[in-house]
C-alpha cells in the first residue's frame, strides 16, 4: 500500500472517530438534559432536535435525486462525474445518514415517552417512515452505482423518484398533526 493510500486511511479513520464522538456527545447532551431538566423540560428541544433533523433528512432526500440527474448527464470517469459522485457521497455520508439516525432516535423517543407507541395514525407514520427510510436505502445504492461509473436509471426515471419522498413526507405531516385515526 502506498504512502498516500495509507494517509488517505487514516485521514478517514479520524474523520468516522470524530463523526462517532461528536453522535456521542450529541445524544450524552440530550439524555443529560433529560437528567438536569427532566423529560418534561427536554421534551421540547427533544421535539425541534426531531423537526430539524427530519427537515434535513427530507432537503437531502429531494436534492439527491436531482444530482443523479445531472450525474447522468456527464461522461462516466470525466471530472464532471467525479465532482458529483463527491458530491452525492458527501450528502448522503455528511447530511442524509446522519440526518436520518437522529430523526429515527429521537422520533422513536418521543413516540414512546409521549404517545407509549399507541394510536392508529402513529402506526400508519412509522409505516411512511420506514418506507422513506427505504427510499434512502434505495438511494444509497445508487449512490455507490454512479461512484463506479454505473448509471443505473435515467432522468425521466430520477424525476419520477424525487416525487416519492414528497407524497410520504405530505402522508406523515398529515399523520402527525391532523390525527385522523
């Protein structure tokens, strides 16, 4: 293995230490707060911390498909398609993942302590959810597809994709403020 191969795995060690301590101290913040303050008090920060995160999540989950667009748009292994493979990793490894983890965390928090995971609706909100989290999973494997030089669909295709994520995040705000079951 090279010398620069060698730094470039270290480099990216340090990078997943330093994304696994800062989840740490991020999630060791809120149980404290929970500790200090009590659930009653933490329960609104723990609620924006969720709203923030599922807003995140959703910008990343809509623009993703349009990369893939533009992505396959250029010539496989030119330096357009080099950008926009970087680009599509880092917003799914620096935004998406980690966007989607603390919605699900903090989600299933609050599901639990405010609603002890009854009501129809709330059933029907984890069922959309799951299935964004599918939608996530499905872009993820198409991200590592462009990164090899794999384009898997076409525009047409990527413009149809972008709609599901809005369909199940309309389906989950209704769900969660209109109750209807």
């Amino acid at each position: 293995m090279s010398e620069k191969e060698q730094q470039t795995g270290r480099s990216a060690g340090r990078r997943a230490a330093f994304r696994a301590a800062t989840a740490i101290v991020f999630f060791g913040t809120i149980a404290l707060a929970i500790m200090v303050f009590g659930a009653d008090e933490a329960y609104l920060w723990i609620k924006a911390l969720h709203i923030i995160a599922v807003i995140s999540w959703m910008a990343g989950l809509l623009y993703m498909p349009r990369l893939f667009i533009y992505h396959g748009d250029s010539e496989p292994g030119s330096a357009q398609a080099e950008t926009f493979a970087i680009m599509e990793q880092r917003l799914l490894k620096v935004i998406m993942n980690p966007a989607m983890m603390v919605a699900w965390i903090l989600g299933l928090y609050l599901a639990w302590s405010v609603y002890g995971f009854h009501g129809g609706w709330l059933h029907a909100k984890l069922a959309a959810v799951v299935a964004l989290t599918g939608v996530h999973l499905f872009l993820s494997r198409a991200v590592a597809s462009f990164a090899k030089g794999y384009y898997v669909r076409n525009a047409r295709f990527w413009r149809l994709m972008n709609e599901v994520p809005t369909l199940l995040m309309i389906a989950i705000v209704i769900l969660v403020v209109v109750k209807p079951f």
